[in-house]
C-alpha cells in the first residue's frame, strides 16, 4: 500500500515543484566597480548619476544604483538589474551609453570592473 501512495504521490510532486525547478531566473544582475583619479571624483560622480539617469529610462531596466565607498571616495560601485541578458546588452551598446562610457574612461584610476551574473540560489 505504501509503495502505491509514493508511487501516486511522486508524480503530483513534480507536478507541483517541477515548474519552480525548471524556471530559471532571466534577469540580468550587474555590479561594476569603478575608481577615479582622486581629482576627478566630482566630474566622474555626475558622470555615474547621467548614465544612471539613462539607465533608469532605458526598456528593460529594473534597478541601477550608484554608491560611493565611505573611506575612499573616488571608488564607486553600481548595481544593476535588468529584465534580462539582452535588456543589459542593448543598454550597453546604445550610443549615449557609448557617449558617457567614453567620457569616463580617460578620467579612471583603473579599469571599470564588470561582473555581470544570474541569480543563484
């Protein structure tokens, strides 16, 4: 009797928590790290606020959050989320994106660092 309710009970099981199993999260996850020249602070944090700005406005945005490190000043991180790979991608490759980035780059410590990911869990 006992095997008959495990064998009847297995496949309402996966019925139920199959789906969540085969659901992956399609989001896009960012963190980039980002240091100035300890001159450029002012310049480059209204440079992060503008591409943020644009980031918020942009399809497929969830989030995009600029902070600055307490003890170092000229250090930033952003984090991002996005609805998915492609929502970052398009981000990433529009021109005033493009624009912004270029402005950026010369006025860097050290190269941004990207780390795009997924949701683990």
């Amino acid at each position: 009797m006992a095997r008959w309710l495990v064998l009847l009970a297995v496949p309402v099981w996966l019925s139920l928590v199959g789906p969540a199993w085969a659901q992956q999260d399609q989001r896009q996850y960012v963190v980039v790290y980002v240091e100035f020249q300890p001159t450029q602070i002012r310049h480059g944090k209204a440079l992060l606020d503008d591409l943020a700005a644009r980031a918020r406005r942009s399809p497929g945005s969830v989030n995009f959050t600029v902070l600055d490190e307490i003890d170092r000043a000229n250090r930033f991180v952003l984090f991002e989320l996005w609805t998915n790979a492609q929502a970052y991608q398009d981000f990433k490759a529009a021109n005033r994106t493009q624009a912004i980035i270029d402005d950026i780059e010369p006025i860097l410590a050290a190269p941004m660092d990207e780390r795009p990911g997924n949701l683990i869990r």
